[in-house]
C-alpha cells in the first residue's frame, strides 16, 4: 500500500488506535508500550501485512525532531527544581561525561569487532551513546516505580538532558566520516559553541517566554498552550539558526518556565503531557514504518554483540566513572547502569547518515534500530524487577508525590475558607499568577461587588474581594492567608 493524500489520514488515525488500545492492554504483560506502538509500525510496514511503502529517512527524520522537541520540552516542565538541585552535579555529569565515555569504549569495540574505520565506529557509538528521554519518562511513570533517595530525579534528569550532547557527537563524528582530512581538534569549536550557547539561549527563551506568556492577555485560555507550542518552536529553531543546541535550549527553556507561576499553568501541564503522548507514538510508528525488519536480521549477530557491550560494559563504565567525585553505593549505581534504556532518539539520529549518503549508512542504521529493540526490551521489561533485587525500590504507599504531581491532578480540596482583601493587604493590585501561593491551594471564585468572577493567573485582585480559596490542609490555607494579606510566602 502506498500513502497517498487521501488515505494518510485514515491509515494513520487507524494505526494510532490501534496502538493506545493495545498499549493499554500491554502493561498488563509487562511489554513497554513504546516497543508495541514500534512493533505496530513494522507489522504495517513494507514488509509487513499492511505493505505500506515508507522509505523516506528525511520525512522520518522532520517527524523525529519535531516529535523530540515535544516529548524535551514536556520532560523539562515535569523537573521540578527542588527535587533536581540535590542532584544536578550528577545529573549533568551523566549527561555529558557520561554520554562521551559511552560513545568512546563503544565505538572503540566496534572498530575492534567489525570493519568500521575508527571515525564511523565513533559516530555509531555517539548515535546510541544518550539514554532516551520518551523510553525512560514512560516506563518509569507508566510502571508507578517508586524509588529511594534521589534515584528517580537522577534517571530523569539525565534522560532529559543527555540527547543535546550525544546530538552534538554524532554531527560532530558525522562531519569527521565526510571530511577524512579533518582531525578532531577541528570539531572542539563547533561543539563549545553548540553547547554554551544553546544553554544560554534555553535559559535567555526562557525568561522571555514567562514574559510573555504573564503578560499578554489572550482571552481564550485554550490559546495559551498554542502560544507556548509557538515558543518551544522558536527557541529550537532560533538557537539552531545561531550555531546552538536546538534541543538543550529547549530542554533548559522549560525546566525554567516548569518552576515559575504561569498563568493557566496547568491547562498547559495537561496539554503537554497528552501531546508528549500522542508524539511518542507517531515518532515509533514512523520509525517502525521505516525500517525493513528482511534488512535487519542480517545484522542481528553483530548488533546482539555491540548491544551486550553496551548494556554491560560500556554503560556501567562511564555511570561509575562519571559518579567517581560523588557519594553513592554501590547498588544505586548498578540500577543507573541498568537504566540506559534506548529507543527512538538514537534511531532518529541514525537517519543523519543516510540522508548523508555515508557509504555504510544503512548498516548503522540497521545496527542501531537492532541495539534500540534489544534495550527497551531487555532493560525496559525488568527494571522494577532490577529496583526490588538491588533493593532501591520504595513500597508504593511510600511513593514521593511531587508539587507537580499534585498541580495536574485535579485531588479534592479538604479545606475551603474566604479572605477578605483591604486595601493594605500585600495582594492588592497584584495579579494572582505574581502572589507566590502554594501549589496547593486554589483561589476557585472571587466575589467583587456582588458578582462572582472565575479568576485566572492574569485576574488582578482588587481592594474589598472576597477570595473564595481551596486548601488541601488547614495549615495550607494559614500560608495562603499570610502570603495574600502580608506577602509572606511559607515553603517546606
């Protein structure tokens, strides 16, 4: 079957369907959804029962990176920095260090075990060298694994962060496969100015987009998801145009606006997480699509081997070395390692070379699609299995609930008081997006002369409201009242 105009719609919403049916059903088993909604892709695939003919790696490759730019940008508004500052140090280690030893030892087996030269073993080795963000994110979530310390922070913050640097080895390691004449120095400027500069300008996006978004008044509060969907785009696009990291500017970009009071902030929440959904599953679809499953098996030898190095030699190796200044046991180490899970993004980075037109593109495109498979199903089907034997598993009614977790849910207030504003309270004449309240409380209704108003972050309390504020406790509420009338804001 060729996808033509007419049908594109059809296929399509049939094959996602199918796949949040079946995804539903396939936690049941222990199977990661995001391997299914792969698995679907094949099945409809050109060798498979669909026959649907899809052999585009650029299409694949615009479909991956918009795809990453939602499932980064969603990943960065769920790190709530108080959970993540303890473990920044180490998270950012992970996510550099980490990524470059990874990319290092298993391009160097790579070159020993095949006919790769030295720079195509490197630039294999930098494709799969990230944890994947979309694996990662929802396996941890979808399984509800709750983990001691600051396990589950670390893994995420990594999977989040660590895309940026592998994106800038595999360009990097690319030009050098094209250029044979160039040396590895030539590569250092280009990557010092990917990465400074697309740190400063996620955190720069990031000012101004809270700017913007508290400040302009839309009206329609379903338009202010779409205005910061304009944003992401512009930052990633805008940073890339400037010689930065695209995807590090976005991921920063929303861990800044994550942790600052935005007004309808958690229609935002919810919509970004249903879009960082609905974008994992077209990006594995599509991947699944493309690949040509006659073209992989020729290929299983060597990618079972790599993929083994890589799960147990190359992946334990840069954790431990990467955590060497850092206090940690030993058992929480080996359950990082074991968390390195592969999956899309290193086969949206394996397009990079075919669309280059390298002379042994398609078997490193096989190669990492083979490693991608073999890692979410080992890794992703055993991890709370892993966490209970190493002993870093919490018992779920000791599950760490975050502010985040109790912002996008909508769990009953217990607790519902009025207060009065006079004209000397610190509120007054501010908007309720600036107050600083607690992420536990909700200002439901504002009763201003005689009407009632449905207020928003941008509603401006005035002398003589009445708020009508939901608080989980008592002692929430005492917060609130003090934040409201004095400017005192209370944190744990």
């Amino acid at each position: 079957m060729i996808l033509t105009i007419e049908n594109i719609l059809l296929i399509g919403s049939l094959l996602l369907l199918i796949s949040i049916i079946l995804g539903k059903t396939s936690s049941r088993f222990g199977v990661p959804t995001l391997l299914l909604f792969l698995t679907i892709g094949m099945v409809a695939g050109s060798d498979g029962l669909a026959g649907i003919k899809f052999d585009n790696p650029e299409i694949a490759q615009f479909i991956g990176i918009v795809s990453l730019n939602f499932i980064l940008f969603s990943g960065g508004l769920d790190t709530h920095w108080k959970t993540v500052k303890p473990i920044l140090r180490e998270g950012v280690m992970l996510s550099t260090l980490g990524v470059l030893l990874t990319a290092v030892s298993l391009g160097l087996f790579v070159y020993w075990l095949t006919d790769f030269t030295i720079y195509e073993s490197l630039l294999l080795g930098s494709i799969v060298s990230s944890t994947d963000a979309a694996a990662v994110f929802s396996i941890l979530r979808s399984k509800s694994i709750a983990l001691k310390a600051n396990l589950r922070p670390t893994l995420e913050l990594e999977s989040g962060s660590n895309d940026p640097m592998a994106y800038v080895l595999t360009i990097s390691f690319l030009t050098l496969v094209i250029n044979q004449d160039q040396g590895l120095i030539s590569i250092l400027p280009m990557f010092f100015l990917q990465m400074t500069l697309g740190a400063a300008a996620g955190f720069g996006f990031g000012v101004v987009s809270k700017h913007i978004i508290n400040k302009i008044k839309l009206g329609f509060e379903g338009l202010y998801p779409v205005l910061v969907i304009a944003l992401m785009f512009i930052t990633f696009s805008a940073t890339d145009s400037f010689g930065g990291n695209g995807f590090l500017a976005i991921y920063i970009c929303a861990v800044y606006l994550g942790n600052q009071d935005l007004i309808n902030k958690k229609t935002i929440l919810k919509m970004y997480d249903g879009l960082a959904w609905l974008m994992q599953i077209i990006l594995f679809l599509t991947l699944g699509l493309l690949v040509f499953p006659s073209q992989v098996f020729p290929f299983m030898g060597v990618g079972l081997l790599i993929s083994l190095f890589l799960i147990f030699i190359a992946r334990p190796l840069a954790v431990f070395v990467s955590l060497i200044p850092f206090k940690m046991n030993l058992k929480r180490k080996f359950f990082i390692s074991w968390v390195g899970l592969r999956g899309a993004v290193p086969i949206v980075f394996a397009t990079y070379p075919l669309i280059a037109g390298i002379d042994k593109a398609d078997m490193m495109f096989n190669i990492v699609f083979f490693i991608s498979v073999t890692s979410v199903l080992l890794q992703g089907t055993s991890l709370s299995i892993i966490a209970k034997w190493l002993k870093v598993d919490l018992p779920e009614e000791d599950k760490i609930v975050t502010e985040h977790d109790l912002f996008i849910t909508n769990s009953p207030k217990r607790v519902m008081q009025e207060v009065q504003i006079s004209e000397h309270c610190a509120a007054s004449g501010n908007k309720i997006v600036n107050l600083g309240l607690p992420k536990s409380a909700v200002i439901s209704l504002i009763k201003r002369n005689n009407q009632f108003i449905t207020p928003d972050g941008s509603t401006e309390i005035q002398p003589n409201d009445t708020l009508v504020v939901l608080t989980d406790t008592e002692g929430d509420f005492n917060k609130v009242s003090k934040c409201i009338k004095q400017g005192i804001i209370e944190t744990n």
